[in-house]
C-alpha cells in the first residue's frame, strides 16, 4: 500500500518527535520564571498604590512604574515564548495523532483480513480435522505451530490494536489540554500589554509632572551625594585606621584568622547571598546611571535601592561583626558590618538593634526600614571590599 504524502512527511521529520520532552522541560522552566515576576510584579504595583495615595509626584513613583514596565515586559516576552513552545508541541501532536490514526486503520485492516482467510483454521473442529488428516508426524507438529502462530498473531494484533486506541485517546486529550492552554496564555499576554501600555502612558505623564520640580530633584541628588559620601568617608577611614593598628603591632595582615576564613566563605557564596530584607523590589541600580527624569545629568550610586513594605526588617546577609552604627542627617541610621575584608552597608534604617563590636549571623535582624510621609518604606544597600565597591546584585541570590 503506497504511503500518503502527509505520511512521508510525518517520517521525515519524526526526529524532531524529541523535542516534545524538551518542550516539557521548558514551558516548565518558562512557567516558574513567569509566575516569580508576575509575583514581583504585583508586589511592586502594591507598593506604588501605597505611595499614590499621598497624591504627591515622587521620583520614587516613577522608578517603581519603570520597574513594572520592566517586569511587565519581560512577563510578555515570557508567554511569547510559552506560545512559541506551545504551538511546536501542538504541531506535534497533532502529527502524533495523524501517524496513530493510519497505524490503527492499518491494524484494523490486517485484522480484517486474519478473520476472514484464518476463521476456518481457527475454529476448533476444522483445527481438529485439520490436525487429524496430517500424511505424518512432522506435517502433525508443523500444523500445530501454524495454528499457535495465527492464535499468537490474532492476540497481538488486538493488543497493539487496544495499546494504540488508548494511545490516541491520551494524545488528542493532551491536544485538546493544549489549546485551552494556548487559549488562556493568549489571554494572558493581552492582559499584560493592557497594563504595559497603562504603565507607559503613567510613566510618561509623571516625568512631566516631575520635570516641573527640576530644583527639587536637585536637592534630592545633592542629599543623596552627601550620606553617599559621609558612609565613603566612614569605611576608607576604618580600612586605615586597621591598617595603621595592624603596622604598629607587626602585624603581616590587618585580618585575624577567623576574618580571613569568614571573607573565604563570603566570597565562595557569590550569587547566593540572601537579601537584606525578607521581601523587596529592585527601585535603584549600581553605578554611573542617567537621572531618570533631569536630561544630561548623570548619578553615581554605590550600591542598590530596595522597597520594601512599611515595617520590614533588615537582616544582615552574611556572619560579621557591627563596625559602625553612623546616625546621619536627614537619613536616619545606617549600619556597617565587616565580613573578614569585605562590608555591607545598610541605610536609611530606624529601631537598630545592633551596636559597634557586636557579632551577627547570617539573616540577624539590625533594625527596621524606615517609611517616609508619602508612604515610601526604602533602604539603601551596599557591598564593599576593601575601598573597592562591588554590585550586590551580582552578590545576591537571584
């Protein structure tokens, strides 16, 4: 019987049949991903509801919207590729299903054709006569066989007939899981550019707003420079201050033991360190940045901005000891602890618990954030080494 050409077809790409498991594999990879951001997503949408209350336009505001938009879009970008997956795996399937279908009509077929050229030598009195008018011996025992042969093939071919009806079943319901699925992602995506195109429109018409502010935001900057620079101050000056105690006693190193091993294990644990606060969405990168709202002018920040909600807990993010508890104008306290020739610092902090000298583990409560008049519960967060600054989102566990 001469093979159709959807059949041909089927054959020839029946390889890329492994990719089904890999499917699997991803959309669940896809899927963990998506539901981790959407729950960020709607963290940090809880927060700004909280500062929009105040009716007043901050620069805080803005940075949690440009956050959503970047959680949105990646959320988006997120289901395309489920789809994309989606729409491989149900291509395949339906393959699957169309190569099922010709087998069963193919068994059916052969099955066919035993019950009607063997029901004679299946029928027991014919079998028996059959087996009786044997010339001899040897023909007796070759027809014995052949009669176990076609009851043998007879029960096969129902068996594998049965295996692949439940086969089909189980694929076009899979099939069928599918395209609801698809249905539902589809949904999804639109929902999410709903909000996407809300939040750029939100974003555009505050940085209006706060362009009007320009002396303001200004003063921020200029705020945010100083504690920048005091906490600066404070840590260069500890590190000399080590470094002179540890030339006077003839000292090879400024570290004990003890600090040495700890700096070993804080930097074995890159990428894996918790964050300083239980619950939190990224409001302020590293580095040299743009402002995001005052054109050509450019801010340098040494660590990170978390948002947190309104009476969240700072924790320590690794074994150390309390340096410095520095109280700061304007920024509440901010708290410094060593960790062999390594430092975090946290700011913008009430109700510390901690003091100079006192050892701390890993998640040691140090105090609370504190929250502002507009609602706005955010700290500051930083990683030093030596007088080298580090980024603490290549630090902490994503």
């Amino acid at each position: 019987m001469k093979l159709s050409i959807k059949l041909i077809l089927f054959f020839l790409i029946a390889p890329v049949f492994s990719t089904v498991s890999l499917f699997g594999q991803n959309s669940k990879e896809l899927d963990k991903k998506k539901q981790e951001n959407i729950s960020q997503l709607n963290y940090s949408r809880a927060l700004l509801e909280k500062t929009e209350k105040s009716k007043i336009s901050t620069l805080n505001q803005l940075t949690l919207i440009q956050q959503n938009i970047f959680l949105g879009s990646y959320i988006v970008e997120n289901i395309s590729q489920e789809l994309i997956f989606l729409k491989s795996d149900i291509e395949v399937n339906k393959m699957e299903i169309y190569r099922l279908e010709e087998k069963i009509k193919k068994l059916k077929e052969d099955y066919a054709s035993l019950i009607v050229s063997a029901s004679r030598n299946l029928d027991n009195d014919y079998a028996m006569m059959y087996l009786f008018s044997s010339g001899d011996l040897n023909q007796a025992y070759q027809r014995i066989r052949y009669l176990k042969f076609l009851t043998k093939y007879r029960e096969d071919l129902v068996a594998q007939l049965l295996q692949d009806v439940k086969i089909l079943s189980d694929k076009k319901n899979a099939l069928a899981d599918s395209r609801v699925l698809n249905e539902r992602l589809l949904v999804e995506r639109r929902s999410e550019l709903r909000y996407l195109d809300q939040d750029k429109l939100k974003s555009l018409s505050l940085v209006k707003r706060l362009q009007s502010k320009e002396s303001e935001l200004k003063k921020e900057i200029q705020k945010r420079e100083r504690v920048q620079a005091e906490i600066e101050r404070e840590i260069r000056r500890m590190i000399e201050e080590e470094a002179i105690k540890a030339k006077a006693s003839r000292k090879s190193s400024i570290f004990t033991a003890e600090e040495l091993l700890i700096s070993s294990d804080f930097t074995k644990n890159k990428g894996r360190l918790p964050w300083p606060s239980e619950t939190g969405v990224l409001t302020g990168k590293y580095g040299e940045q743009n402002h995001p709202v005052l054109k050509g002018i450019k801010i340098n920040s040494n660590g990170i901005d978390i948002n947190t909600i309104e009476g969240a807990r700072i924790r320590s993010i690794f074994d150390g000891e309390v340096t410095k508890v520095i109280a700061i104008l304007g920024a509440n306290y901010t708290v410094i602890i060593k960790h062999g020739d390594f430092r975090t610092v946290y700011q913008n902090l009430v109700d510390v618990r901690v003091k100079a000298g006192d050892k701390v583990k890993t998640k040691t409560i140090i105090g609370t954030v504190f929250t502002d008049q507009q609602n706005v519960s955010k700290f500051h967060f930083e990683i030093w080494k030596d007088k080298e600054t580090q980024n603490p989102e290549s630090w902490l566990a994503k």
